[in-house]
C-alpha cells in the first residue's frame, strides 16, 4: 500500500506542474457552468417549475454539477495511447504493481488538486449567490461520499475507454467520445430528470449518472435520505461491475500490445 501511495504524490505533483492544462480545463468547464447559468436563467422567467426544478434548485444544480465535473476532470486515455505507440507501457506492465491501482492512485493525487481548487472556486460563488440557507450538514456529508464514489465510477469508465487504446491508434477519438457520453448521460448538460420518458430509463440503466446527477441530487436535496443511501449504494454496485468488467477486459488488451518503437 506504501508503494501505491507514493503515486498520489507523483500524480498531485503532475498535476501541479501541467498547472496549465489544468487551469485551462477548470475556465472551460468554468464558462460552461456560466452559459448554463444564464440559460436556466433566461428559462425559469417564463416559467415558475420546468420538471419539478424551480430556479431555486437549478441555481444549486449548476454550481454543484461544475464542481463534480471538475473533480477528476483530467483523462489518461492519450497518456496511455503515447506509452503504448513508444513501448513504454511494457515498463508499467512488469512492475510487480497492479496496473489500474498505479493509475487510480496517481489520478487520485490529481484529483486531490482539483478539488481543492475547484472547491476555493466554486463554494465562493456558491455561497455569494446561494448563501447558507440551503446547506445541511447531513446532506454534506452524503455529498461527499457520492462525490468520491462518483470520482470512482467515472475512473472505471475512463479505465475502460482507456484499454480501447490497444487496438487503435486513434486515442483522440477514443477520448472524445468517452467524454461526450459521460458529459451528456451524467446530467453535466441537463439534470437527468428532464430527459423524455423513454432515454430517462435508459440512462436508469447506465452507470453515467452516478458520476454527477447522483452527487448533485444528494447535495440540493431533491433526493430524500432514503433515495440518497440507495444511490450511493447504487454507486457502489456499478464500480464493483465496472472494475470486474476492467479486470476481464484488461487481460485481454494487455495480450494483444504492438510495440511501434521503444
């Protein structure tokens, strides 16, 4: 366990000295976050209640979702494409190390960062336009644990797009479609609850909306203590699928490696 903790610290320092591309993808989810403002904004003038959310409750659902979404925000899909193309990946394979754990660790001290710095952000705004009277301590707290959880489907999910880099070269691609279904299925873009009838249950079915719907309904409250516990432990399921769904595609992918270089 010493050993994979070291990583967090490789991965916090990573993180501290790509600082721009960081920074970077914090103002992009930044103005998204703004847009999206201004847009349920602009909605909620005409209309008192869209789907059972009042601007009261969007407000919230906004500022929350940009917080999760930030959080681990940083993919390794293109990381591991390059290590593969020079043969690097060979390296990380051999070292008497679980490979998903190196990852998860060094994405971890990663996350760690964002966090923090997203947390600076994000509860300043939140507190100047939402003020203390929604929080609840108790709500806070399943929050939190959601949060993490949530952080942990989304790794399996990006670790499973990741093994897709063995077999192509495209890792651009590989990346941009992960990203577009996890925006648009995890309720970054739209709460799920808005979704028409039929790809509501669908996306019930999908692990996506343990990512960020699930933390943002635990936090503005419009899931009852009841509903959260059973989301988190929804969330708990799902990574313990996801991860053996890993495990099981991963032997196969590390079978079939193409050394182009190295």
């Amino acid at each position: 366990m010493k050993k994979y903790l070291a990583y967090i610290r490789c991965g916090f320092l990573e993180g501290c000295a790509y600082r721009s591309t960081f920074i970077t993808g914090m103002l992009a989810n930044f103005i998204q976050a703004v847009v999206l403002y201004y847009v349920w904004k602009s909605i909620f003038t005409y209309q008192d209640v869209v789907n059972g959310y009042t601007w009261e409750i969007m407000k919230q659902y906004v500022f929350v979702a940009f917080l999760c979404n930030s959080v681990f925000s940083m993919g390794f899909e293109m990381s591991i494409a390059e290590r593969i193309v020079k043969g690097d990946i060979i390296l990380d394979l051999l070292k008497p190390l679980s490979y998903r754990g190196m990852l998860f660790f060094r994405m971890l001290g990663t996350a760690g960062l964002e966090f923090a710095a997203t947390f600076v952000l994000i509860g300043s705004v939140y507190l100047a336009v939402n003020g203390l009277q929604y929080l609840s301590g108790m709500r806070t707290a399943l929050f939190l644990i959601s949060l993490f959880l949530g952080m942990g489907v989304k790794f399996c999910i990006q670790y499973l797009f990741s093994l897709l880099c063995f077999y192509t070269d495209n890792s651009y691609g590989v990346t941009k479609a992960r990203e577009i279904l996890t925006n648009f299925f995890s309720g970054a873009l739209i709460p799920l609850a808005m979704f028409p009838g039929v790809l509501r249950d669908v996306v019930n079915v999908l692990p996506f909306q343990g990512i960020i719907y699930t933390p943002c309904c635990v936090f503005i409250g419009t899931f009852s203590a009841g509903e959260s516990m059973m989301s988190i432990l929804l969330q708990i399921v799902w990574i313990a699928v996801l991860g053996l769904l890993g495990t099981l595609f991963g032997k196969k992918a590390f079978g079939v490696i193409s050394m182009y270089g190295g």
